[in-house]
C-alpha cells in the first residue's frame, strides 16, 4: 500500500501540485460577500442558479441601496435563463397583495429573493402560492469564488477539448516527434464539418447527416495527420518542419473554404456534443482508450519503443515507419474530434479557431511529464497536465492577473516543470 | 627499474563513497616518469571511477594525491589539465562537424585578443602529428575519419597542452590489431619522452605487449601490483576474477548438422559477392579488420539494409527478407555490436526490451498478457543467470554481460534457429565472458547455426567450428578447421 503510494507520487507528482494549486487559489480569491447593495444581488443570483430555478419573484424595497440589488440580481442572471419577477413597495401589505396578484402567472413555489430589509418581512409563506417556496436572503459571508460550484463546473467544460487533444500529442512527443498542425486542424475540422452540413446536406437536422458532416470534419483532421506522418517518416523531414508547414497550409485552407467568414449553423441541433457535460464524457471516454492502448497493447509498447531507440526498435521488428504514420494521424483526428466539440458548442464553423493551441497542449504534455526526448511519458500525466494549466488559468482570472503577467506565469510553470523532472531523473 | 626512475604520480588510500555505494576502498597506485601501468580489473571494479578523479570529474572522499612529490586537489577538469594529465575516455569526445584542427584546440584555442589564430592552429597540430608519425589533415571533418584515425585525434588533443600523465580508457576497443600496433608505437615514443601512461584494456595480449606494471582492482579493492615479466596471463586473469579459472575458452566440439543458411553471391555497396553455408550446431566465426565488411554483411542477411544482388536460402527455401520484421519472422536474430545503441532500448526496463520482438507470443488481438510475459522473462533469467533485482530494472543500469544475455534471451524466446552475434564479448568482462562463451555451446548443442562476427582473434579461435576471413568486403578466406589454426594465419588473409 505504502509502496503503491510512493510510487503514485513518483509517477504522478503532478496530482500533488494540483492539489497544491487548488488550496492557494481557494485561499487568494477569498472574498467578502455583502449583503447589501450590487453584491448583495449577485450573491442571490448565484444561490438562484445553484437551485436550478427557471423563474424567480424579486421583493425589494426602493432605497437605492435596494436598488443596486436588483441591477446585480438582474445583470448576473442576464442570459442564463431565468425569469424575474419584481416587487419594488417599501410597505408589507402592499407588497403582500402584489405578491397575490401574481400568483396566476408564475407556477407554485416559486423562488422569492429579497434584499436585507424586504428579508425581515415574514409573510411570503402564508401566501397560499408560495406556502413552500424557498425565500433568498442575502448574508455577510466569506466566499471562495474559485471554490464556487458555478466557477469549478466551468473548469472541465475549458479542460476537455485541449485534454483530447493532447492525447494524440502525447503520443507524439513518447515517438520524439512533435505536432504544431493540432490548433490549424480544430479550425480545419470546424469548417469542414459546418460547411458539409450546409453546403451538401443542405442544413439537414437529420441526426444521421450531422454525424456524417462530424465524421468529415474528424476524417480531414485525420487526413492531414496522415501526411504529416507520411511525410516525416518516408523522406525523413523532421517532424518539426513537416507539422510546421502543415499548420500553415491547414489553416489557410479552413480561412480559404469559408472566405474568412465564420459559418453559422442555424439548427440548434448539432450543440448536442458541446454541451455540458457531453465533452467532458467523450474526454473521459478517450483517455480511458488511450491508457489501455498505452499501456496494455503491442502497439503502445511499440511507440515506447520507438521513442526509447527506433533503430533498437526496428531491429527487433517493430515497423516504425507503419507505426509512426499511425501515430500522427491518431493526433489528427483527435484535434478533428475537439474541433467537432468545439463546432457544436459554437454552432459554427471558422478559421480562426484554435489559434496557437498546439503551444498550449505542447505545455500540458510537458507539464504532465513527458519527455520531449521521447520513450517516456504517462497518458494520465498528460490529463492532469492539462488541468494544471487550466486551473492555473482560471485562478489567476479570478485573482485579476492581466493576461501578460499571465503568460510570464504561464512560462515559469513550463519551465518549473521541466526543471522537476531533470532533478528527478538524476 | 622504477628504482631508478622518479615517481610521478602517487595515490594513497584513496576511498570514494556514492550515496548508498562505496565505490573505491582505499586503492594504492604509484606511476613512474616513462612508464606504462596498466589498469586492470572487471566492469564495476573502480578504474573509471578513479579516472574520473584524475580527470577532476569526482574528487576522493578519503586519501591524497601526490603528482612529482606536491601534493594536489583536482577540483575539477581544467584544474587537471593544468596540473598535465590528459585523458582519453572510451568514449569519444569528438564533435564530429569541427575539422581536425577545431578539435583539437577546443579547450584551449590558441588565439590573439580573443580572435583564433588559425594559422598558429594549423602548424601546431601538423607538428603533433609529426611527432607521433601519422599524416592527418587538421583541417578535415572529424566525422569523415575512421574510428582509428579519430582515436589518434583525441591522443593528439590530449597532447596539445603540456602533458606529463596520459590515461588511456580502453584505447583499442574499436581498433584492428594493425591500429593497435599503430598505437603501440605511439605509446612507447611517450615513454620515451618520459610521460607516465596509465593504460586499461580487457585486452590481456595487449596488456603483456606494452604495460611495464600491472595494477589489478576488484570490486573497488586494490588486489595487487605485479611487474608485467613476473605474473602469468592466468595468474592476471585470477586476481581480476577472485577464484580459479580452467579455461578462457570453453569450447565444445561435436557434430555438425545439415546446412540452415545458405548465402548466395550477395552483393552490396559494402559487400562484394559474398558466398558462405552455415550448419545446424555450427559455430561459424568471421573476422577481419574493422571495415572489412562484417557487420555490413549480417545487417544485410538481417535485411536492416537493402542487398543489391544475390540470394539467401534457408533450409533450401530462398527468403525474401525486406526488413528485419521479415527476418525475425523467418527465425533470424541479430544481436549487433553496438549493444547501447541499437541492441536496447536503455531507457526502459530489461522486461520491456525482452519483450520487444516477442510481443505476439503473449498477446492476444494486440493486447499483451503481462503476466506472461513476465513468465516467459523469468525463464530466461533462471536459465541464463542473468543477474537483475527484478524485472523492471532499467537496461540501462546493467553490466556489459547482463545486458547481452538480455539480448540474448529476446532471440532465444523467438526460438530463432540462425543466431548472429556481432562481437559476443565486447566491452565485457572477464567472468562474464566465459558465462556468454558457454551460453553460445549451448546453443550450438541445441542445433543452432550460429555466426560469430569478432575482432579478437583468440576469441574467432578459440570459440569457432570453422572461420570465415573477410577483407574490403570480400571472403579472403574460409578456414576449415578452426582447432589448428593461428593468429598469424587469419592476420595474413585479412592483410593481404
């Protein structure tokens, strides 16, 4: 037990630093939450949307200080789909009897939010409509907002799409190959699938054209990889140059097909896959595949093999060159399928997508300790890379950073991981 | 004779402890000014650990340093170059895309206000080469030399700056008895120069050719000093091991079968029309110098490279190898020379490097049985005696002779019925040696066509059933009975 312990952290420092990081951003974005004013209205709307209603009755009175809590109220739940109802009287009974009145036009116990002061009034549960409804009231308490469900449940929506493909970009790093085409390839997919579903299927909504018009856009990712790795292995450039020059081509072929304009798919059908939590199952399903193909068939020992010694490999028979081919294209069609999740979560299709992501999932390889010498690295290593970078990210949103000074962040963490794992290995 | 001559370098129980190792236990070492000491002992005796110290790569833990009577801290590699020790590691420290010149001078460029001088280069180096008698071009890429010529270019280098004390880390590893005499040569002009040479081989023939001292190691032990007239080459032998040794060669003879390989005017841009049968439970050695054409050969039968002409049968059947994959399919194994290099992969585990070719045996629609696996490796290490902790060891943490029975145990899970080896005992050491010697018996008693490609000539002899001698790529000669032949008989076929 002990020894499966050390050797987790061994294995999986990272999972400590993780921990580490969540315990330092829970602390520096600790705030005071008033209970009065603007926040006093945007703490109601978040205990709202944390309870899931759809409608809710807003009783303030009409200080300007109760004013501020509607703006709050009212601005914080702009877009996430919630009726609001509003009371604006300073006397109880006639507030009593508005609230009367509208009981015919909302349902039963609906959601009643107050502002401090309408908060001390007691009868909102006499009123037979609402006997059971649950009455908001804003608190004096301190709060993470890192900590918050609303913040953490935004986390793995972000993770999921660079995590999926970082698994094919992990895949590469363990031959001693890189990938710079991935970012161009989302944007590729994106197009190619939001255009076929226009163009030839004429913006069908049938559940079966929109799968074919996804299998296009993962088949074109696919394809590029599969030069890529063509490339690279049978006139021996280096991976580095061919993925370079594919990034560029990919890219100005998704900004050529839609004239630089970003195509918008009119159906809400296809923002199936994006939504919540469908990308994070496909993530969890991928990596689920790609740690048993790492780690239990021939075909991922072989790819340590390569990136451990490729001539030692190819002398004890492995086919390198069919096996890298391979490889590349899996990274491919793994940036095809986050450009898929990325189209249906936008419900469009453009060439400015993915704009240097390839450096991010670079960094998250890395950071999750894989080797750019190639022969070594962990698939779930790579997973909680990502994470690191993401929680890192978001963190330091929360804490205000400028995005420059969360750049510089952004290099040390690189940089302190490479360092980690040099030390490690000595 | 050291009586008359002046000590130069004394070290005095010396001790050197790693982190959980004791690597060096209080070694003694005297070097006179124009002598050749000899170093000897097996792989993990200490002898590159206490060159390190001389090179200021580690620094003793315990004990003195004395160079002419001063007593001396080497705190690190300039410090020793200062002090006039120069040292020549096994493995080269040649950056291949710098001329000759640029080399040499690397670690101390003759230069005027930080600008070089190559003109001053130039004529320097051309007076080194002269001195020792060899013609190299300083200003040609190291890269285009051949491994001779760039052993001469790190003696040359090490000569640069003023040197008193020269180290010499298995200089003849890769080098043909012809360049080793080339060597030789060199050697005694230093000592005539009165430079001490400290000088370590697995080579013993050499070691009685040139040493004036022998100084063995054991297991980070001083064993002993012994003046090189007054020990046996089996007395040496038995202070590196620690025990009694019958024979270096353990050779069993016995019958030959029917023919498995048969290789058929092959021809490629190394290889000229090369024809040659080897037979069930043949041992069939081929030697000749570096360069000859050997190794090109076998990576050919190997299909690592491409043959322009001829064919290749087993038992009868022509084989149409296009790559190794191919090859090891048909049941050909290769183990190569270069073992780091192309034989392991280093970095992962000894069970890994078993399983790399042999991963269809155990597995089942592309997913590996790990536990068979691990079966199957076991077998082998109770077999072989390989000596490992277990069986995720890394393959880079074993000795020279565990690492070839790894190899081995790869091949041999394959049932491979044509077994090549390309130099069995290469950078191994004594004991080690004669476990791989009786691993190749025992395959050559189970039916195995087996090639031995070696350098060394006793080694060709003394293990062989018949030697095949190659020259600028071609058979110069098949020598039908191995028993009765001699050194000067395969030298004269690979020279002339």
């Amino acid at each position: 037990m002990r020894q499966k312990l050390s050797s987790l952290f061994s294995d999986y420092g990272m999972v400590l630093v993780l921990a580490l990081l969540f315990v330092v951003f829970s602390l520096t974005t600790l705030k005071e939450q008033t209970a009065e004013g603007y926040g006093a209205g945007q703490q109601l709307a978040e205990k709202a949307l944390n309870s899931g209603a759809t409608e809710l009755v807003l009783v303030v009175g009409t200080s300007s200080e109760d004013r501020l809590v509607k703006e709050g109220l009212e601005e914080s739940l702009q877009g996430k789909g919630v009726r609001v109802h509003l009371i604006a009287i300073i006397e109880p009974p006639k507030a009593k009897k508005a609230l009367q009145e509208l009981a015919s036009t909302v349902p039963v116990n609906t959601l009643i939010a107050c502002s401090k002061k309408t908060g001390n009034w007691t009868f909102y549960n006499r009123v037979d409509h609402f006997k059971d409804s649950e009455v908001l009231i804003p608190k004096n308490e301190t709060v993470s907002s890192f900590l918050k469900a609303s913040n953490l449940k935004t986390l793995p929506d972000k993770t999921a799409k660079t995590a999926i493909i970082a698994i094919g970009m992990t895949m590469i790093i363990i031959t001693a190959g890189i990938d710079l085409s991935v970012g161009s390839l989302v944007a590729l997919a994106t197009v190619v699938s939001t255009m076929t579903l226009q163009i030839v299927f004429g913006n069908s909504s049938s559940p079966v054209l929109i799968g074919l018009s996804f299998l296009a856009g993962i088949s074109a990712a696919g394809f590029c990889g599969f030069i890529n790795g063509t490339l690279s292995t049978f006139f021996r450039i280096p991976p580095f140059i061919v993925t370079l020059a594919m990034m560029l081509i990919a890219r100005g072929l998704a900004l050529n097909l839609t004239g630089n304009r970003t195509i918008k798919v009119g159906l809400p059908d296809i923002s199936w896959l994006g939504q919540m939590p469908n990308p994070i199952i496909l993530m969890i399903l991928l990596y689920g595949l790609a740690y048993f193909v790492m780690h239990k068939t021939i075909f991922g020992r072989q790819i340590y093999a390569i990136g451990g010694n490729a001539e030692a490999a190819r002398l004890s028979g492995v086919p390198v060159k069919r096996l890298l081919i391979s490889v590349y294209t899996i990274s491919g069609i793994v940036a095809g399928i986050a450009g898929i999740v990325m189209a249906s979560e936008l419900n469009s299709g453009s060439g400015e997508f993915g704009q240097t992501w390839e450096l991010n999932v670079i960094a998250a390889v890395v950071v999750g300790g894989t080797s750019l010498m190639g022969g070594q690295g962990k698939i779930i290593g790579t997973l909680i890379g990502c994470t690191i970078i993401e929680v890192i990210n978001n963190g330091m949103n929360l804490m205000a950073i400028s995005s420059n000074t969360q750049q510089i962040v952004l290099g040390c963490v690189i940089l302190a991981a490479i360092i980690v794992d040099k030390i490690k290995k000595k | 004779m050291p009586d008359q001559q002046k000590l130069l370098l004394q070290m005095r129980g010396i001790h050197k402890r790693f982190p959980g190792v004791h690597a060096i236990k209080g070694i003694d070492i005297d070097l006179y000014e124009g002598e050749v000491l000899a170093l000897m002992g097996e792989n993990g005796a200490g002898k590159s650990t206490l060159i390190k110290m001389l090179g200021g790569a580690h620094q003793p833990t315990e004990g003195t340093i004395e160079l002419k009577g001063k007593e001396i801290t080497i705190e690190n590699p300039q410090v020793s170059q200062d002090l006039g020790i120069g040292i020549i590691y096994q493995e080269f420290n040649l950056i291949p895309y710098l001329t000759v010149r640029e080399n040499i001078f690397l670690g101390n460029p003759k230069s005027k206000n930080g600008v070089i001088s190559k003109n001053e280069e130039h004529r320097h180096a051309q007076e080194l080469f002269k001195k020792i008698g060899i013609e190299i071009d300083p200003e040609v890429l190291c890269c285009k030399l051949s491994t001779a010529e760039q052993q001469i270019v790190e003696i040359v280098k090490a000569l640069s700056s003023e040197v008193r004390l020269l180290v010499m880390d298995e200089p003849s590893a890769t080098l043909t008895p012809q360049e080793v005499e080339g060597l030789f040569k060199i050697i005694r002009d230093l000592k005539q120069q009165g430079i001490g040479v400290i000088y370590i081989s697995h080579r013993l023939d050499e070691i009685f050719d040139i040493a004036d001292r022998v100084t063995v190691l054991r297991d980070g032990e001083y064993i002993g000093t012994k003046g090189i007239n007054k020990i046996s080459r089996q007395e040496m032998i038995e202070m590196m091991v620690g025990r009694k040794v019958e024979n270096e060669f353990p050779k069993h003879y016995h019958k030959i079968g029917a023919p498995v390989l048969e290789v058929n005017h092959i021809h490629s841009a190394d290889v000229k029309d090369v024809s040659f049968t080897v037979h069930a439970g043949e041992v069939l050695g081929f030697t000749g110098l570096v360069g000859a054409g050997r190794t090109e050969l076998m990576r050919l039968i190997f299909g690592a490279d491409k043959k322009a002409s001829g064919t290749i049968k087993l038992h009868g059947e022509e084989l149409n190898v296009k790559s190794p994959r191919d090859a090891i399919a048909r049941g050909i194994g290769l183990l190569t020379e270069d073992r780091k290099g192309q034989g392991l992969v280093l970095m992962h585990s000894v069970r890994e490097n078993f399983g790399l070719p042999n991963l269809r045996l155990f597995s089942k629609n592309g997913v590996i049985n790990g536990s068979e696996e691990k079966k199957r490796f076991a077998r082998h290490i109770e077999s072989m005696k390989i000596k490992i902790p277990h069986q995720e060891q890394l393959a880079k943490n074993l000795s020279g002779g565990n690492q070839q029975k790894v190899v081995l145990a790869k091949w041999l899970e394959q049932n491979c019925e044509v077994i090549i080896i390309d130099e069995p005992t290469r950078g191994i050491d004594v004991g080690a040696k004669y476990e791989i010697y009786m691993l190749i018996n025992q395959l050559a008693e189970k039916g195995k066509a087996i090639i031995m490609v070696s350098s060394e000539l006793p080694e060709v002899i003394g293990m062989s059933d018949r030697i095949v001698v190659m020259r600028s790529g071609e058979i110069s000669a098949i020598v039908e009975d191995a028993q009765n032949t001699t050194q000067e008989i395969l030298l004269d076929h690979a020279i002339h």
